[in-house]
C-alpha cells in the first residue's frame, strides 16, 4: 500500500529522528482520535498546539508543512501527512497495529 512505501522511505530516519509530532488542537476531534491513539498504544510523541479558530492554518508556518491547512498535520522524521485519517492508516501499517 501507499503507506508502506511510506514507512519504508522513512524507516531509514527513524534511527535518530525525533519522536512524532502532532500539530492541531483540542477542540478538533480528528487532532483528538490521533493524539488518543498515541497514548493508549504508548507511542512518544510532541504535541504542538495550533489555534484553528486564531487562523493558524492559514500561517506561513503551517502551510508550509502542511500545504491544506488541515488538522492535524504528523511530522514523522522527513515525512509530512495530514488529515485524522491518514494519519491513523499510516501509523497503524508503519507500526502492525
């Protein structure tokens, strides 16, 4: 699948690259199913909290990563995904959940 190839192309950063990072905010329920998965599987990760009702979607900074301006964006290493769903797809195959 897509996210196999993904994981793949990024299992080779994983070494010494930084725990995942997780951009969005509470009030959205996608950031809030990623960020419940994270914990009850017990995967280390940083949250970096984005004001979507302050615009920060629509920031330099965040669209540069994540070109949508959607909720949440994952940084994993060198690759960039956002979207709930995606998200979640990507980390259960790169992780056999």
């Amino acid at each position: 699948s897509f996210c196999t190839l993904l994981a793949r192309k990024s299992q080779t950063s994983h070494m010494a690259a930084p725990p995942l990072r997780i951009y969005g905010h509470w009030v959205s329920q996608p950031t809030r199913a990623v960020l419940w998965t994270l914990r009850m599987k017990g995967v280390e990760h940083e949250f970096v909290r984005k004001d979507p009702t302050a615009g920060d979607g629509d920031k330099d900074d965040y669209l540069a990563l994540f070109p949508t301006g959607l909720f949440p964006g994952m940084v994993d290493g060198d690759l960039r995904v956002s979207e709930g769903p995606a998200i979640l797809t990507y980390l259960a195959e790169t992780r056999g959940w």
